[in-house]
C-alpha cells in the first residue's frame, strides 16, 4: 500500500532540471490510461518541463502524492537539499519536521 508522507510540495519539472546533478528514471513515470482500437492500454507518460512532480520531505522527487511510489529521483546529497533549499525555496513547515539523512553512497562520493 503506499505511504503518505508529512509534507510534499509540487514542481513544475524544468526548475528541477536546473540542478546540475539532476537525472530522472522514466522507468518510474506514472501510466496513463489510452485507448487504443478499442482496447485500454497504460502507457508510461511522457515528461516534459511544463509537468509537476513532488518533492517529497525526504528530498526525494515523485510523479505524484505517495512518498514511495513512482519515484523519479533519489539522489539526495547535501548539494540537492542546498538547491532545494535555496533555489526552490522548499521548506519543511516546522509542525512537519523530520530527519532526512543523505544516501551512504553519497556520502561516500562526497568525501572523495
């Protein structure tokens, strides 16, 4: 079943692809539902920059509400959580708070 998260905040996805380090994996788009001669097919959608994606409160990127569901990316670093903050202007509301670590594989790149 999916999990809701605290707090999530929707992004047009060209501000997302501002980020330098920014990567999507299309194979976690949300389907659409087409017809096509006469049956119903789901097909993935295709992301352009005008569609909105959700930034979650563990600074992970969605196509759509759930936390853990069609997560398009997952590369939390602290340069991500920096852009987030300062060039999005994302903000946990302080009723919502929780602790967000960055990956360990991250981490590991990071002190190279």
């Amino acid at each position: 079943m999916p999990t809701m998260g605290k707090y999530c905040k929707a992004y047009p996805l060209k501000k997302f692809r501002e980020f330098s380090q920014w990567t999507e994996r299309l194979e976690n788009v949300r389907k659409d539902k087409k017809e096509v001669d006469g049956q119903a097919l789901e097909v993935a959608r295709e992301l352009t920059d005008d569609e909105f994606l959700y930034l979650q409160e563990t600074y992970k990127v969605t196509d759509g509400i759930f936390l853990d569901q069609n997560i398009i990316f997952d590369q939390v670093t602290s340069e991500w959580k920096k852009f987030c903050e300062q060039t999005l202007g994302f903000e946990i509301p302080a009723d919502k708070t929780v602790t967000v670590k960055t990956s360990d594989a991250q981490d590991s790149i990071e002190s190279q």
